[in-house]
C-alpha cells in the first residue's frame, strides 16, 4: 500500500537499482503485500539482464549460462516460489557446455560430477588420486552448502560433518586448496578455468567461491533462459506491475535517509524525498555505504572494510551479428574458454597490473545457437556471437566521466583496435568472421559504468578474494536499521546469487 505524508511519497519497500536482486527483492516484498517502489537509475530496467537489440539482431550482455535451473535445482525453485513459472530454460549440452581450450589440449566440461572427475582422470592418470580427493572435497562442500541452506536447525546440523572444508580452506585461495590436492599445473589450470567467472586466477580467488563455481554447474548442467534475458527481465517486471509495484525509470537516488539511526527513505537526484519503512539497496555495497548512506553513519568497523574492498574488473564485450551459418562451423552452444597459456596467473597478470590482456584469453558464445527456437536472436540463417575478455578500469579512466556516443575519436578508435583484435581472435573458431560482420558493437568498462553503475566498471561486484566471500562478504541486513543490501556484494556474483540475495533481503525487509 502507498501511503502519502505530509506531502512525500510513502511506500512500505523502496528498492534502489532493478537488477535481478532489486527485482527479487522488489516482487518478494510485494508478493507479501507491500507497497513497493523501485528505483531504477537508467534508462531501461534489468541491470546486466536488460538486452538490447542492433538491426534485427538481439544480444544477452549479463547472461551467458545459468547453473541450477533443472527441476529442483535452486533458481528454479525460487522462480516457481514467486510465481514465475512462465520462465523456461533450456539445458546446453550436458556432454560439454564449456570447452576448456589451452596450448595444445582441451576438454569439455560435462553435466555429472563423477563423469567429470572420469573424464579428467583418463587425462592424467598420474593426478588420480589427486582428482579423487578434489572430487571427494567437491561432494563435501556441496553437502555442507546445501545443509546450511535448511530451514531447521536439525538441517543446518548436517554441514558439521564437513567442518573440515571451512576450517580448512574457508580463508585460503583457490590456487592453495589445488596445491594440497593436485601437482600436474596443466590439471590445476583446468580446474581453475572458470575463474573467468568471478574474475580472478587462483592465486587470488577464494578457495570457496573456486569450488562454488565448479559445483554450480557440475551437479545440474548449464541452462539458457528460452527468450534471453528478455524474457527473465520481463517476467519479473511483469509480475511486479500485476502486484501492484511501481517501477520508475531514469530515476536516480542520490541519498539513503537515515533518521534516528535507522533508514527513512531516500533522496532522489531530481530532489524528491521518498519516506519507506524499509529501503534495499542493489548498488554496489561499496557505492550504498560510502556514497549514498555517508560514512558518518557507519560503525567503524564497517567503515574500515568499506575503504579496503576493491571491485572486481571489468571487461571488453564485442557484440557480433553476423550472416554466416554458424551450424557450419566449430561453434556449438558451448561456451569457449580459450587460454594464452596453462599458468592462469600469467594469463591475468596484465589486467591485474592495469594493461589489457593477451588477444588469446577470451570467453567466446553464440546466444542464437543457445536459444535457437526463440525470435529476435537474428535473421533467418544469420546468428549472433558475443566475445568477453576481462580487462581493468585503467586504460579506459580518461573517459569515464564523458557520456555515452561523446566520448571522442581517440576513444572511438580504440574500441575499433580493441574490435579488430578479437575479431582475428575469434576467427580460431568462427573462420571468416571478419568479412561477414553484419552488427559490431564493443563495450568497455566505461560502458558497464555508465549503463549500470557499477565502480570503474566492475562485472562482478567487490573481488571474490578469501576475505571477501562467504561471512566475510556484505551481508543482507546492514547495521542500519531498516536498510537491506542485495545483488553481487552478498552472496556473490552471477544472476543465481543475486536473485538468492534478493529473496533474502525482500523477506527481512518485511520480516515485521
């Protein structure tokens, strides 16, 4: 229900920012009855999940693939529990989803963890017994997430049996945990290869979200969304209006109000004062402490992790459509991971120095070959290709205050250098791509900062490094009476955590 007071706007939710955690949180809270208002500082809603469309040709910048989304896997039990049971997916090829391509080998990762661990012993036979008690680690962890995860204390008892794990590896690298396990360095490179996904090597990354990644998509195989994030962002939005939630556009919060030590509403941009009971905030947790609540609000202990956390990188995305038949070629629903080298920390050493990676590290995926049955991927016979490759904020800085289509010459020269590299790239696995171009447009760091907030363009919120994951990471409930966080800074990155995070903040914001 709205109420109006004195004058201001009041709701019972006011959520800030429409990414997949804003709308979970948002439709949680409003499927309890709330009044609800979102927030959404761009122009279009959705965060990374809104799709945009060049000359016929429809491109997914924040969904790749997406792990338990099968029956009884954990996304789709959260969809069906709000009523969105309208969104289907469909499975990408449990034989090998992901092709893991290194200097002179490659392997498919498979739905099944046993076939996995199968598939990569016959590799290397000498690191068997190694594989045998990383999978047997593997299988723990995921025991002991999914106890955690019960709703009874006598549930939650189950994970006391995998102690171990945490009290072993919850504050070590991933790259530690390979070392106790593993001696072949090609082995541990395929291990850590979806580190991609978090955007870190294994020197940096939590031993935990390493394993949580792996685990995601082992058990249950990989899922597209059928209609793109189109179709997800829209169900939710959907649902939210039925509900009876405002969603308003283009409207920016400048300010969290915290009276009496707790959250009132917020200050918009245009100067508007919204009064809510509650208020959660999908912003970077960085962003929501320090600019929008103000560290004179913060304990001091929070106040100190604030000014220590970094972002994660950002990234270079080329957006390809192309009338080349892509059926006719290497190319597959499976994702490419392609490697400059087996030494994953060579392989990020640039970008974590600030320069631009190597042209032969790059994610590469075809969406139409992924949802082929779907209108608005690409003409008939024509299909789409996205190519990701990490990349730092520095090389991009001097333009990150310009706006989007003025940035200048020298900016729009180097996004045409950065397009013709990994084009070339691109061709190991689609030949001739370069002279069937139909649709390019390339993103940058500045593109996701100013399309969707995030700090010098992170993709994955603040890094997944062992004092950034799990109890460490930002919480759902802040210290602040009344203000709930959720997106990437919670449970951590990618659509599934987010939306977990958000169905989490929604029900503590209307736990009273």
């Amino acid at each position: 229900m709205v109420r109006m007071n004195t004058g201001a706007r009041r709701y019972d939710v006011v959520v800030i920012g429409s990414g997949i955690g804003g709308l979970t949180a948002a439709l949680t809270a409003a499927r309890r009855g709330r009044g609800v208002l979102v927030l959404e500082a761009g122009k279009q809603l959705g965060g990374f999940t809104n799709p945009f469309e060049r000359r016929h040709y429809g491109f997914d910048p924040g969904i790749h693939y997406l792990g338990e989304c099968g029956p009884g896997g954990a996304f789709r039990r959260l969809l069906d529990g709000l009523g969105l049971d309208r969104v289907r997916f469909r499975e990408l090829s449990p034989d090998g989803f992901d092709r893991l391509v290194f200097p002179g080998y490659e392997v498919a990762t498979c739905r099944g963890v046993d076939r996995y661990e199968d598939r990569l012993a016959k590799d290397f036979p000498r690191d068997r017994d190694g594989l045998g008690r990383f999978f047997a680690l593997l299988r723990g962890f995921r025991a002991a997430m999914s106890a955690l995860s019960g709703k009874s204390a006598r549930e939650r008892l189950g994970a006391l049996p995998h102690l171990p794990i945490f009290l072993r590896y919850g504050r070590a690298t991933y790259g530690e945990l390979l070392d106790d396990l593993v001696a072949d360095p090609l082995l541990k490179a395929v291990l850590a290869a979806q580190g991609g996904d978090y955007g870190l090597p294994p020197s940096r990354a939590s031993a935990m979200v390493g394993l949580g990644v792996l685990d995601h998509y082992l058990v249950g195989g990989a899922w597209f969304p059928v209609g793109g994030s189109r179709a997800l962002r829209d169900a939710f939005v959907d649902a939210l209006r039925e509900a009876g939630a405002t969603l308003e556009r283009s409207r920016p919060v400048s300010r969290v109000l915290v009276r009496g030590g707790r959250a009132a509403g917020v200050l918009c941009a245009d100067g508007e004062e919204i009064q809510a009971d509650a208020v959660i905030s999908n912003a970077d947790a960085v962003t929501t402490y320090r600019d929008l609540v103000g560290t004179p609000h913060l304990p001091t202990r929070l106040r100190r992790k604030v000014a220590r956390t970094a972002p994660s990188l950002g990234a270079v995305c080329l957006f390809v459509g192309t009338d080349l038949d892509l059926t006719q070629t290497t190319m597959t629903d499976a994702n490419v991971w392609h490697f400059s080298s087996a030494n994953l920390d060579e392989v990020y050493a640039p970008a974590d120095r600030g320069a631009l990676p190597s042209a032969d590290f790059f994610f590469l995926s075809s969406p139409s070959l992924k949802d082929p049955d779907s209108p608005g991927k690409a003409p008939p016979g024509h299909h789409t290709v996205e190519l990701v490759t990490l990349a730092p904020f520095e090389p991009f800085s001097r333009w990150a205050g310009a706006k989007t289509m003025r940035r200048g010459e020298d900016y729009d020269r180097l996004k045409a250098d950065l397009g013709d590299r990994w084009l070339a790239a691109a061709e190991r696995y689609v030949p001739g791509l370069r002279g069937h171009v139909q649709v390019l447009e390339v993103a940058t760091p500045v593109t996701a900062q100013s399309f969707v907030g995030t700090p010098r363009g992170s993709i994955y919120g603040p890094e997944h490094t062992p004092d950034l994951i799990g109890p460490f990471r930002y919480g759902a409930k802040s210290p602040i009476d009344g203000l709930f966080l959720c997106g990437s800074s919670v449970l951590g990155c990618g659509v599934v955590p987010c939306a977990a995070s958000g169905r989490i903040a929604g029900k503590l914001a209307t736990a009273r």
